[in-house]
C-alpha cells in the first residue's frame, strides 16, 4: 500500500535511479498521474509536462472506448479497431465525437499550461507517469501518440498496474518500472491509504510552479 501518490511517486524516483536516460523530461497523465510525477521530476532534475489524452466514446454510449485523442503536436487519433467492428461502425461515425474531444484537449491545455506547447522531447529519454493501470486503453493511446514526437527512448513509470494490462504495453516502452503487479489486481485506488479525486485547480497549480524550472523552456513552436 502506497499512503497517497506523493509516496508513490518518490518510490518510483528511487526505483528510476538505476536507469540510463538521457536528458529526461517526465510527462504525467493528469489528473491523477500529476503528483506521483512530481516527485518523480524532481529527482531527476528534469522538465515537468502532461500528456493530454481523452477518451472517445461511441455514439449514443459515450462510456463505450472507441478509442482516443492524444494532444500534440503531432496530435494521434487512436481508433479500437475491434470495438469499431462488433458495432459497425467506422471511423467517420466518430468524426463530431473527436471535434468535440479535439476542442476539449485545447481548453485543457489552455486552463492547465495557458496555453504552452509541449516540451521539445526529441533525442531525449520520456519518462511517462501516472497513478496506476487498470486497462490500459489511455495509456496506450498516450505511449503511441508521445512516440510521434520523436524521443531516443521512453520509460512507463507506475506506481501499480494489473499484469495483462502492463504486459501489452510493455512493447510501446523501451522500460517499465512498477514496483506492484499484483496477482489479484481490482483497481488501483485500492493500493493507496489516500486516493481523492486531483481537482483542476490543483493541476493548473502545479504546472504555473513546473514552468518556473529554467530547463523547461526547451518548447516545441
């Protein structure tokens, strides 16, 4: 059990000093993923960015996982393919969800990092973060659309994760650190003392402080 993600987060700070990197920048998935980050950031002596991803939902059953919408540049839409076929449906059945989920990743961006573009993470190491993994549907929209932009290498860094989930994304990362995969896994609030909703206020917090780190002005235009 974790206490609360600030815990997590520097157990995973510890975890990742035995990895090579170069030039890290750590993106968190917010909102929970943001303070277990932190920490994370910190300890490296690296940027602070967020990948920004939403879920699309089918028409008419928006809690139904069509795919989702990685922030860019370069943005990735990421269609499941299978969910797509048992009801269907193509990708132009999607197009006013995604226009409507597009517009909503630039008021995130817009109300977390007043409108920053991302930090530049070509030929460098990403390290991604966040609370936990269940699924792992959003992470691997996360992993495949961060590819896009180039890094040398990318690290998934996760506090817990559930053994199939983790184990199919292992191929989108070059290395994984979670220090708990449990055998019984059934959410991951449950592997934390302390697990309350990150309001967004509190992320729009922490990234005004991020942005004053001088190494995290190296932006993508």
């Amino acid at each position: 059990m974790y206490h609360d993600r600030t815990e997590a987060g520097e157990t995973l700070a510890r975890a990742l000093q035995a990895c090579e990197m170069r030039r890290p920048v750590v993106f968190a998935l917010p909102r929970g993923g943001l303070p277990v980050a932190v920490p994370v950031a910190r300890a490296l002596g690296a940027p602070l960015d967020l990948l920004l991803v939403r879920k699309i939902g089918l028409p008419g059953q928006p809690e139904v996982a069509a795919g989702a919408i990685v922030d860019g540049p370069p943005e990735l839409v990421f269609y499941n393919e299978r969910i797509l076929r048992a009801f269907g449906l193509g990708h132009d059945d999607l197009a006013g969800t995604i226009e409507t989920k597009r517009a909503e990743l630039a008021e995130r961006r817009q109300s977390y990092l007043a409108g920053r573009a991302p930090v530049d993470v070509t030929g460098r190491t990403a390290v991604v973060v966040d609370d936990g993994i269940a699924t792992g549907a959003t992470m691997q929209a996360a992993l495949m659309g961060l590819r896009e932009r180039g890094p040398a290498d990318v690290i998934l860094a996760v506090p817990v994760a559930a053994r199939d989930a983790l184990d199919a994304l292992r191929a989108l990362v070059d290395h994984v650190v979670c220090p708990q995969v449990p055998s019984h896994f059934r959410a991951v609030g449950l592997h934390y003392d302390r697990f309350e909703q990150v309001p967004d206020a509190e992320v729009t917090r922490i990234m005004q402080e991020a942005m004053t780190d001088p190494d995290d002005t190296d932006r993508q235009e």
